[in-house]
C-alpha cells in the first residue's frame, strides 16, 4: 500500500473518501508535479534495456510524467510501475494506455464488422475478452470506443466506428463501455478504463479527409451525431478523448462548449478528458496561435491530459506567471487524473494490472479464440447468392484465389498492432485442414491488394507492413489464376481492401476494387465457373460492377485472428450468415456523404430511382444505395407480415406496441435482425423520412414464426427542436417493420397533445 488511507475495497471506495485522499495527495505536491500528472508520454523505446537509463526516468523522479501509452507486456509495465512509485516525489503511481480497439492478442473482426452483428451482448463480451486480456498484461486504459458516427466511407475511419446510425451507434456504445469496465467499480478483475473518443463530431470531415474540417448545425449535431457520445457518458465511460477536427469554427482540443459545456455540464461527465496525439500543438496550425496560446486554450476548455504535445509541461508554468491561466485550472485537471488513477485502484495496487500468470493463460486462449470465430463468422454480411451457390459443398475441386490467402497479417485489419500474427493460422491453410480429403483445393494469387505504389504516401503507408510485398500485376499471375479456375467446380475470388487502405490517415477517392482485382474478376467469370466473391473491407466500398456480374457476395470487414475457420464456416454452411449492414453501400462515390436516415426535401427524387429532371436526384446515376442500411441476407428465407398497432392514438404518457410475425420459410435455421424504424410526419423542424429505433435478433428453424413486438414510447419520438429543447410532439407517426431500411411494411398511430 503507498498511502495510509485505505486498502483493499476501499481504496475505490466512496466518493468522500476519494476526494478527501486526492486532497491530502494535493497538498503534498508541487506545481510542477501537478502539471507532470497531466503529462501522458509515449513508450520510446521503453521495449528493452534497463529503465534506469532512458529518457524517461529523470522525469518520473521529478514527478513530470502522469501516463505512458503504448508498453505492452506486464513484466516491462511493472518494472516502469516499480521504478516510478519509488522515484517518484509523491509515489504516485502510472496510468498506462493502449489503443485496444478491437482486442488485444485474440483479435476480433474490426469495429465496422462487430457492429454488423447487431448483437449487444456479443459485443459487449468481445470488450470484456480485450479487457481481461490487455488487464492482465499491464493496460489499464484503453481508447475506446470510437463511436463517431460516419457517413462517408472515404474517411478511412468507418473502420473503427459502429457506422451511420444514431441510434445503432448509441446501443454499441454502452455495450463496449460495459465491456470494459463492468459495473464502473473496477473491482473485478480484468476491467480496465474505456475512453471515448473522438468528443466531438469527427466522423463527419469535408471530403472524407481524415483532420478535416467539420462543420453542421447544432440541430444536426444533437440529433445526429452527439447521441452516442452520450450513450457511453450515461454508461459511465471513465475518460474521453478530444478530436481533431474543428466545431463550430474551434478545435475540439481547445472548445469549452464541447469539453465543459456540453460534456460535463450537460451530460454530467464526471471523468478526465485526454487530447488526441499531438492535437494540442496542432491547434497552432488551425490559426489559434503559439504553443502556449494553445496550451492555455486547451487547459481553460477542459481538457486535462496532453498526450504527445509536451505543451503543458513547456507552458502551463509561464502561462500561470503571466497570469493568463490560475493554479486552480491547474489543479482541477490534476485532480481528475488522480480520481481516476484512484477508482482504479492504483494507489492500494500499483500492479494490480500486472499479473504475468494470468496474462499467459487468458492470452488467446482456446476460450477466446472460439469466440472470435464465432463474432467473425456473425459479422458476414451475405449481399448477393443468385442462384444459390452458397453453401459451398463440402467435396470437388475449389479454386481459391487472392492476396489475402496465404497472409497472416492482413486479416486482422487496423489498429491490430498488438496480436501476435504468428499465432494466426492463414485462410488457405485452414480451409485445406477443414476440407481434408473430401474435396481439392486449388489456389492462385492472381492480383494484388493495390494496383502500384504510386507515390510516396503508398511507399510510406505499406512500407511499414513488413509483411506486405508487391507483385505487379501481370499476365502469368491472371493466367495462373485462371487455369485453377478451369479446373475448379467452383471459384472463391477473396479480394478487396488491404488493412492499411483503411484506418487512420487513410482517406480515398475511389472506392471500387483495384483495376487488377477487376480484370482477375472478370477473367475468371469468363471461364464460366461459379464464382463466389469474398469482399474485404474496412468500410463500405463501391461494388457495382461486381453485384451486377458476380453471382455470389460476401462482405466479410477485416475479421480478425480467427479469419480462416470463420471463413469456412460460412462459406461451406455450418454458420448461417446473419450480418446486416449499418453502413449504406453506395453505387459510386459521388453518392457520398450517404445515409438512410435523410431528411426530406420539396422536390423529392422518384421513390423508385429514377434519374428526374428538377428532383434532388442526378442526372445520371439514381440515388438509392447499391445495399442499403440493414441489409443482409441468409441461407434461409425470411417472411414478415404487415405491422400490427395495439391502437391509433397514444397518449403523451402511454405506448403502443408494434408487433411483426417473421416466418422462416426456408430450408435452414438462421438469425434475423427484425428492425424498426419511425417516421415523425410533421415537425417544427424538418425531421428524417425514418429513423431505426429498436431491433431484435431472434433464431427461427425452418417453418417457424414468431411475434416480435417492440414497445414505442413518447421517449422514442423525442428529438431536439429548434431551441435544442428535446421534445415528443404531437401529431402523426409512420410505424415501419422489415428486414432493412428499404422492404419495409407500415402502419400509423397519433401522439395526443
């Protein structure tokens, strides 16, 4: 124990207690020591070597570091621990942060992909196996969730979100919240602190350029894109993270509005809020001045933890000499750092997050690996199956062909830095093993993941990979390809995104496949075969061509460790897909931004596509989606009746139910997510022609139906107004039921004054 005032239990005991031992720390510690609290360093090199002889140690025994991100390893993270609570003036112990986005060792399909399952309890577990796994080896902070909402997949980042629904992405985030953290005690073992990010808006840049500009309506804000920031807030979320971007004409790193006005006094956040890397310098180049201008900005906004910038350490000192900021601002940063290295239990156990024993047990484990398969396979998403070539039989010849096969990397998607590729077992490898000898396995790369590098940014963004190695597309690679084809039954092309086109930094302007994976496409369906597209992808991407020739398409993300048998599982039948879409898919990019939920206009475009003249369509490409929010197919089929109300007028206290019977009428058992969807016919503002407001996935065997009922309320008709006032108003409501945002069936009911 470092100090007398609690042990066990009760060092995350009552909120008294925390704040009477927090006040007893603060009197013991200088001004600079409260501005090192706020100062959160990157490992640099932290990997080897003794830490007595890095640049890192003088500083801890001058109390100037509060947080080091990015030491894995529960050895190297207690050894750092150790040396900074005995160096340290005031033995304050270390807050250690990680990006664990979508696992730690056993790696999960990407963000995108997880919440294609729809299944809340699936992913709030997928949180929980990252937690124990990262908690054991050291982490005890994680950014995450990202739940920025997005709706332009040129932003490389719809990777990392849960896509372009408010309310889909509400519901995900106080899943991944829970995950993390339990019951917010962080009592039991193997929870560690979540972090939400990016506060606020920065799904939504000019252009789909990551660091971009945002700029919207505080209408569009509230109603849109600030709800699951919230979401995570009412769960609890221990920290947040500021974005890049600017709101309302000021970056998010220095804007009091969005860090103290909104976050805290609105919605009652009561954790500490941590720039994104470097963002506080970055504030200079969006013209609001010198490095400490900023560091006074940020510091004055709210925001408490600097990470990577150093402008705290460099500035806060002068600054307060100057006047410009008080020891108090100071003080109320410090402090929140020091709650939260308090809640979890740092000060009783400052190696708590250490356990070496635990960490080799849990890590990738059978159990976890299993269930990453299992999330994997549920993350598919079936867009196409004419003719019904899925499932595959499970005997013949099969051709595989693609990049990805052979690779151990390229499966796992962004932000996957921490697992061990080595362990992962490559697609092609597990589909021989599960084939055996009841069938033949062909395989061919045929094209690559890019069609050259180009320029210095390709250079730069698969340079790092060293797993990554360019083959110019060439006539013996498409040839080869092909002759595997010609001897197959049947043709699984896996092409698509590699992991880096996707993720942080990694905007595009086009989002069709390469020009070499479409002419391999297009040879092989020459041969005549059947063949089956496995799409990989860490957004949603432009496959027209593809879905008007290619008989068979499965969006399958970046899936993560468990790729290959998931793959198999579905591909061959022994998993049903029942992935659905929660990004629309657009025909081609000059669609985007796109999003189902849209607002209504006065000279509508046709209901049914159509170009049309003085309509807010275009004049050469329709304005549907080419696979629309929600959507997904199964082996099975599916049968909805038409929306049943309970009544026709609900009153401003009441409810109604809306109940659908769904029938399988296929062949197999599979999963449905039965959703709902809500339309205010007249508002004081324009308000969307639907909104997602519940969903259910239930299982049916063949032949089976059942009632699925969701309860609607005046809660669920609230929105912001003009006076940002959240309102239910009264008048008409359109109920809507179906399979996706687009086969729907409806019915009406009115809300009483």
């Amino acid at each position: 124990m470092l100090f007398g005032a609690c042990t066990g239990a009760d060092a995350r005991g009552t909120d008294a207690e925390m704040h009477s031992f927090v006040d007893s720390l603060m009197q013991k510690m200088t001004l600079q020591q409260k501005i090192g609290q706020l100062n959160l360093c990157g490992a640099n090199g932290l990997g080897t070597g003794p830490i007595a002889t890095t640049d890192i140690a003088p500083r801890l025994s001058k109390g100037e570091v509060g947080g080091v991100l990015n030491l894995m390893g529960a050895e190297r993270v207690a050894e750092l621990q150790k040396y900074a609570v005995e160096n340290d003036p005031n033995h304050i112990p270390l807050i250690f942060g990680l990006d664990v986005i979508h696992g730690y060792r056993t790696i999960f399909p990407i963000p995108l992909g997880l919440s294609a399952t729809w299944n809340m309890p699936l992913i709030e577990e997928s949180a929980r196996v990252a937690a124990v796994e990262s908690g054991s080896d050291g982490i005890n902070w994680t950014y995450s969730p990202m739940v920025d909402i997005c709706r332009d997949p040129r932003w490389g980042r719809q990777s990392e979100g849960s896509g372009e629904d408010v309310y889909l992405g509400s519901e995900i985030a106080k899943a991944m919240v829970k995950g993390y953290q339990g019951d917010n005690t962080f009592s039991e073992p193997g929870r560690i602190m979540a972090c939400v990010k990016h506060v606020a808006l920065y799904g939504a840049p000019d252009g789909g350029r990551d660091y971009n500009t945002v700029d919207m309506s505080r209408q569009r804000m509230y109603n849109e894109y600030l709800p699951p920031y919230q979401a995570a807030v009412d769960a609890g979320v221990g920290s947040a993270m500021s974005s890049f971007n600017t709101v309302d004409g000021i970056p998010a790193s220095g804007n009091r509005w969005v860090l103290t006005d909104l976050l805290r006094n609105q919605w009652g956040f009561d954790g500490f809020v941590v720039s994104d890397a470097g963002s506080i310098q970055e504030m200079r180049f969006h013209g609001m001045g010198d490095m400490r201008d900023v560091a006074v900005l940020a510091l004055k906004a709210g925001l408490d933890m600097d990470l990577g910038a150093e402008a705290y350490t460099r500035e806060l000192e002068g600054a307060l000499q100057q006047g410009r900021i008080t020891e108090a601002d100071i003080d109320l940063a410090c402090r929140r750092i020091l709650e939260a290295k308090y809640k979890l239990g740092l000060f009783d156990d400052p190696y708590r997050f250490c356990d070496v024993k635990k960490a080799k047990k849990v890590m990738y484990s059978k159990e976890h690996r299993d269930f990453a398969r299992k999330a994997a396979a549920e993350s598919f998403v079936l867009l196409k199956n004419e003719g019904n070539i899925l499932p595959l039989k499970k005997q013949g010849k099969i051709a595989l062909i693609g990049p990805i096969l052979d690779t151990r990397d390229d499966i796992l998607g962004t932000w996957a830095w921490c697992a061990d590729s080595t362990l992962c077992t490559p697609i092609l490898d597990a589909f021989k093993k599960r084939l055996g000898k009841k069938g033949e396995i062909l395989y061919a790369r045929g094209a690559e993941f890019i069609d050259s590098v180009p320029s210095d940014i390709y250079n730069y963004t698969f340079g790092r990979d060293a797993s990554f190695k360019y083959h110019p597309a060439n006539e013996a690679a498409y040839q080869q390809a092909v002759d595997a084809a010609e001897k197959a039954d049947v043709v699984v092309a896996f092409l698509g995104e590699h992991k880096l086109s996707s993720g942080e930094s990694s905007s595009r302007t086009n989002l069709e496949l390469p020009k070499c994976q479409k002419e391999l496409l297009r040879r092989l369906m020459a041969t005549g075969k059947p063949v089956v597209l496995v799409n990989f992808s860490g957004r949603a991407v432009v496959l027209t061509d593809e879905a008007a020739t290619v008989p068979a398409i499965l969006q399958v993300w970046s899936p993560g460790s468990e790729a290959g048998d998931a793959l198999f599982d579905v591909l061959f039948g022994d998993v049903n897909p029942s992935g659905k879409l929660t990004v629309s898919f657009p025909r081609n990019v000059g669609q985007l931004p796109m999003h189902y939920d849209e607002l209504p206009t006065g000279r509508p475009a046709p209901a049914d596509g159509r170009t049309q003249k003085f309509t807010t369509g275009y004049i050469d490409s329709t304005t549907k989606a080419l696979y629309p929010f929600g959507y997904g197919l199964s082996y099975t089929t599916f049968d909805y009746s038409p929306v049943h109300l309970s009544a026709d007028k609900m009153a401003k206290d009441g409810a109604i139910d809306a109940t659908v019977t769904v029938t399988n009428t296929g062949s197999r058992e599979g999963d449905e997510t039965v959703q709902l969807y809500l339309r205010d016919v007249v508002g004081s503002i324009s308000r969307p022609i639907k909104q997602l407001k519940g969903f259910e996935k239930i299982h049916l065997k063949p032949g089976e139906s059942r009632d699925v009922t969701f309860r609607i309320t005046p809660e669920m008709l609230k929105f912001y107004n003009y006076n940002l006032d959240f309102v239910a108003e009264p008048g008409e409501f359109i109920v809507m039921t179906g399979p996706d945002s687009e086969r729907l069936t409806a019915a009406s009911f009115t809300l009483l004054p």
